[in-house]
C-alpha cells in the first residue's frame, strides 16, 4: 500500500509540474501585450484613396502617417518652388544651380524615401498578422485545453480562423486574405521608381509570408480520458504555435537584413540629400523676366524668392520634422525579442537609420531656405524696391499658418 501510495504520490507531483510549466509557457505570450504594431502600420503608411474628381486613380497618401508627411513636403511646399523656376519667374544661374544641385535631388530623395517607409510599413504589417494570430492561437489552444479536462464539447481548428487576416487587422476593410498588406504593397506601383526599393526583400517576400502565414500550425487539442494525455496535447500544440513564430520571424528577419545592405534598398545613396551647393551668395546675380506694364518683376520675384526661403522649405523640413518623429515611435521593445529574436533588431536599425535620413534632410531644407531669405533680404535693388521687397517679406505668413491647397 505504501509502495502504491508513493507511485501515486510521484505521479501526481510529475502531473503537477507539468501543469505549472504549462501555465509558465502560456503566460509567455503575455510578452505580445506589450506591443501593437498595428499601431506602427497606422504610423508609417496608410493610403488616402483617390486624388481629384475624374482623374485615373493614384493613391495618395493619408495625412498623419510618415509618408503623408514626406509627400506633403514635396506636394505642397517643394512644387511651388520648382513651378516658380519653370515659369521662368526666377531665371538666372542660381536658379540652374539650386534646381540641379538640390531640387532634382531632393525630389528623387523623398521617392526614395517614401518607399522606405512603406517597405517598414510592411514589415510592421507582417509582425502585426504574427502577434495577433498568435495571441488568437494561444487562446484558442488554452480554451480548448480547458474544455478537454472538463470533458465538454471538443473545439475544433477551423473555428479560430487562424489564417482569416480580417480578424489581425481590426477596424480594415479587407478585401482578401492579405488585407491591409496588399493596400501598402499597392503604394509601391505609384511613382516613377514603383518596386524599386525592397524588390529582392521584404516587398516580394512578406506578400507570401503575409498571404498564407506558411504552413498553419496544428492548435488543436485533441480530447482524451486522460488528463496527462490532454496535458500533453496541450504542449505539442503550444511547440507547434511556437515553431510557427519563428518561421515568421526568419521571413522577416531575412527580409529586413537583405534590403539593409542592399543597393536597391535601405543601402541606397539614393536615400539621402547631398548639401545643397548653394549659399547666400549664389543669388548674388538674379535674372528676372520683365513683363511691361505688370508689377516690378524684380520686386515679385524677389519676394518669391522670399518666400520660398521663409515659407516653403521650412514648411518642408517641418514636414520632415513630423515624419522622423513618427519613425522614431515605431521601435520594437526589447520584450518582443522573446519570440522574434531575429528581427526585432534589424527593424529597429532600419528605423534608426531612416530617421537619421529624415533629420538630415530637414537640415538641408531649413539650410537651403535661410540661404534664399538671406539673399532675398539682401537683393541690391533700388531703394525704393529693397524697402518693398523688405516690406512684403515681413507680410509671408509663417509655415503651417495656413492650410495647403493641395
């Protein structure tokens, strides 16, 4: 009898034991709380829909995320300082220089830029199906495990809709199994560069990832008059969800650690603005074209000048300001390591390094801008056209004072 008494004694310490590291490997994924990435997707890039009545459709940019900021920058400040070149209302050799030395560049830049930020966005979006299909799964697996050793009615996968992407990105409109992903990969086929950047990485590889999640893992548990066995089911269900997650955080891993490297990618010198050559003393000489009978054309374009030094380049690099502020909040906390070892870290570098980019060029805009206010102050006219250049200067409304029209 003792002998019985200690076998059972030992089999319920070995029962017991394995329920508490059970419950140890449940409360794991805890560890998914602490991060809602889909919160980064809303940072980085969401679409706007369409851009003006009966025009073919391109999508543009929402106001409020990263990339909205980046193309505001050159939609609503840059243009204009361009149409002002090419209307021929600023024709000189500091015109040719600023617009060869900082405009073109500039213009290739936020492409580059911009596509970046939507190669983050699906990377964000890949890592947001992964935690919520996760947090779904453990669920749906400690449910089920409850209803095994309480003997009621067996829970059977399909019900949790493991791969049904609707359910991980709430408040969507999903239109298929990819959702909100192939809306991002969508913004890629607008603009001259289209797959450029992220074409050997993350764009061509997380669709896949991100579209049928691999192989779903097996979280059923199946029932048994056994509690043990009902145990053991359990944890061959959590090993099953586990190995699920770190394919995913390969895809991703190897995705992110391709495109930083990469030419064609994060590596591009594409990416960032060279100095803008250009100083106060570029617009030493200013050509302007005389239009009888209108306004003093040296007055105008002086003043446009002005403006673009006071108004448009500082409203761009306050968009770029906005921008890199959005970048920054989208690092991954050191908790999420625990399930993604492999790409938390390069996620996080690709941010710190386009951030850094972000900044550099709102430098470069807000340096080119005090160079062209400075000339524009300093234009040796007559006195009576100094004093209404320095007149209507003072009456530019400062950046943001007034709403884009675009």
């Amino acid at each position: 009898m003792e002998r019985h008494s200690t076998e059972w004694q030992k089999a319920a310490n070995e029962y017991y034991g394995r329920v508490d590291d059970l419950l140890t490997r449940f409360r794991r994924f805890y560890a998914f709380d602490a991060h809602d990435f889909s919160v980064n997707v809303a940072q980085l890039a969401e679409s706007g829909g369409e851009r003006g009545a009966g025009e073919a459709l391109v999508t543009r940019p929402m106001g409020g995320t990263a990339i909205g900021s980046i193309f505001s920058a050159e939609d609503n400040y840059m243009t204009d300082v361009a149409n002002m070149i090419q209307a021929d209302q600023w024709n000189s050799p500091a015109a040719t220089a600023f617009h060869e030395r900082f405009l073109k560049p500039f213009e290739k830049a936020s492409q580059w830029q911009s596509a970046y930020v939507k190669e983050l966005a699906i990377a964000a979006a890949a890592f947001q199906v992964a935690s919520s299909r996760s947090k779904r799964a453990i669920k749906f697996v400690a449910e089920s495990c409850l209803s095994a050793l309480r003997g009621g009615r067996p829970m059977y996968q399909g019900q949790l809709g493991f791969a049904d992407t609707s359910k991980d990105m709430p408040g969507k409109d999903v239109a298929d199994a990819v959702g909100v992903i192939t809306g991002i990969i969508g913004l890629f086929a607008t603009g001259p560069i289209a797959l450029a950047v992220g074409a050997a990485g993350l764009a061509s590889g997380l669709y896949g990832v991100a579209k049928h999640g691999g192989t779903a893992p097996y979280l059923q548990v199946d029932h048994s008059d056994s509690p043990q066995s009902v145990i053991r089911n359990t944890e061959y269900a959590i090993k099953s969800l586990e190995e699920w997650i770190a394919d995913q955080d390969e895809a991703i891993a190897k995705g992110l650690n391709e495109d930083l490297s990469s030419s064609d990618a994060f590596g591009s010198p594409h990416l960032k603005l060279p100095p803008p050559g250009v100083d106060a003393g570029t617009y030493k000489q200013l050509d302007f074209v005389d239009r009888p009978g209108g306004p003093n054309q040296v007055v105008v374009s002086v003043v446009l000048l002005g403006r673009a030094g006071s108004h448009n380049l500082p409203g761009a690099a306050y968009e770029y300001d906005l921008a890199a502020g959005k970048i920054d909040a989208c690092q991954i906390p050191g908790t999420m390591s625990q399930f993604l070892p492999r790409a938390v870290s390069p996620f996080n570098t690709a941010v710190d390094q386009l951030g850094d980019i972000l900044r550099d060029t709102r430098d470069s805009l807000n340096r080119a801008g005090d160079a062209m206010l400075t000339a524009a102050r300093n234009y040796e006219g007559t006195d009576a056209e100094r004093a209404q250049i320095i007149r209507e200067i003072s009456e530019i409304p400062p950046h943001h004072t007034i709403a884009p029209t675009k």
